[in-house]
C-alpha cells in the first residue's frame, strides 16, 4: 500500500495542460468566421465560373484581399483547432496522438502560409 | 484479487453482435446525437476542403496555365457537385456553430429548446445554401 495521498497522486495529471485556452480560441475564432465565412463561400459560388482576369482583378481589390487574409487566418486556425480535438478524442495510443497532432498543426500553418502569400502576391502584383 | 472465471472467452466477443447490427432495427437515432455527429464531420470535410482552397488560391497567384488546370477540374461536374456539398457543409456547420456558441452563452438547454434548435439549423442552413446559389447565379 502506497502511503502517497490521492491529491499528490492526482497532482501534475491533469488533462487540460493549458487551461482554457484552447476552447476560448476555438469560440472566438468561430466568431470570426460568422461574417467571413458567409462571404467566402458566397464569393466562391459567385466567381467559381469567373475567367482569369476577373478573378485576378477580385483578388487584387484591396478589401477583397484583405478579407481573404482574415478568413485563411481564421479558417486555417479554426481548423487546425477542431481536428485537434477529433484526434484527442478518437485516437488512443499517445504516441500516435502527439504525432497526428504535430503533423495537423503544421500542415495547416504551411497551408495557411502559402494561401495567404498567393492572396497578397496577386494584391501586391500588377493586373 | 481473484481471477474472473466468469469472464467471456474472446471467441464470445467476437461473436456478439456489434453497433452497426444494431442501428436502424434496435437503435432510434436522435436528431440530437445524428446532428453533433453532423458538425464532427462536415468541421472534418471542410478541414480537408482547405486544401482545395489553397490549391485554388495558388493556382490564380501562379499564372493563367495553373488556373485554366484548376478551373477545368472545378468545372467539371465531380468538381461542381463537390463544390455545392462543400457549401452545404460550410453553412450546416455555420448554423450549428452558432447554435453551439449560444448553448456556451448558457441559453436554450432545455430539450424542448434543443430539438428546436436542431430542426431550425438544418431548415437553415439548407434555405441559405439555396440561397447563395440563387443569388449568384442571379448577379
């Protein structure tokens, strides 16, 4: 028999590690993506048929670039937030789950990355 | 601790029947439970569509030849109907999301209230994809 009490067992074992900080994160990045969202996916269904150049010009407006920066931000971080949790949730063996975790968050930072250099090098470039 | 000789052998188990016997016959699915699976999903589906996105938006920053490639592939009809599930999802997830940000305000708890909400979020969100399509079609 263990003379150790409960609480100096239970000490240090805690699952959260970083307190609320994940959870806030994701409501507030959802927020975000309430008007950001609507207006992303109405702009693809509207400009998905739109040629080249008209895209280019769409792109390059300033508050359309603008607009596009904060939603690959919020949506890219929103993402990587909420598969997170999918894999805490489903995957078992920690070896696995800190890997997939890894693996998710830089896959989404280096999409992230890339789409927003591509969004600011038509801004930035001539038409 | 004694040993459990009770215990089922292991060719027990495998041979009992498992959940996907069960659903349907034995299991009443809830809209409750169908729509938080719902939100799983269609937040794993539009994980997986940022891709696309990023391949969208890279493409018309690389040149006309990379976006003709993608706007070929998009346009086609996998590419238009993955395009309009992709905008259901966005916007189920939407209503839901809301949905759920106002349960984390401390409102609408109760299953009268929850039902409620779950019904309005799929009239919803199908009402707005209907919408967006409509509208961009129309301007």
């Amino acid at each position: 028999m263990s003379l150790r009490s409960p609480l100096s067992e239970a000490r240090g074992l805690g699952s959260a590690k970083d307190g609320v900080g994940h959870w806030w994160m994701q409501r507030l990045s959802a927020l975000a993506l309430i008007p950001l969202s609507l207006w992303f996916v109405f702009s693809i269904a509207r400009y998905h048929v739109a040629d080249y150049p008209t895209m280019l010009a769409w792109i390059h407006a300033p508050l359309v670039a603008v607009a596009l920066v904060l939603f690959f931000l919020a949506a890219f971080y929103h993402s990587a937030l909420g598969v997170q949790v999918v894999i805490e949730d489903y995957i078992g063996n920690e070896a696995l789950k800190i890997g997939g975790i890894a693996l998710v968050k830089l896959a989404h930072f280096a999409l992230a990355a890339a789409s927003i250099y591509a969004v600011l090098k038509i801004a930035f470039g001539a038409l | 601790m004694a040993e459990n000789t009770t215990a089922p052998k292991s060719a027990q188990i495998a041979a009992r029947p498992l959940s996907p016997f069960m659903l349907g016959p034995y299991y009443k699915f809830q809209l409750t439970s169908v729509l938080s699976f719902a939100h799983r999903i269609s937040g794993l589906a539009l994980s997986l569509g940022t891709v696309l996105i990023a391949i969208w938006v890279l493409s018309a920053a690389n040149g006309a030849w990379s976006y003709a490639q993608f706007a070929t592939v998009a346009r086609s009809i996998p590419g238009e109907v993955l395009l309009f599930a992709w905008s259901w999802a966005l916007l189920y997830h939407l209503c839901n999301g809301i949905r759920h940000l106002v349960w984390d305000s401390g409102f609408a708890f109760e299953i009268k209230h929850v039902y409620l909400g779950g019904y309005l979020v799929v009239a919803i969100s199908l009402v707005l994809t209907a919408a967006v399509w409509a509208v961009a079609f129309a301007v």
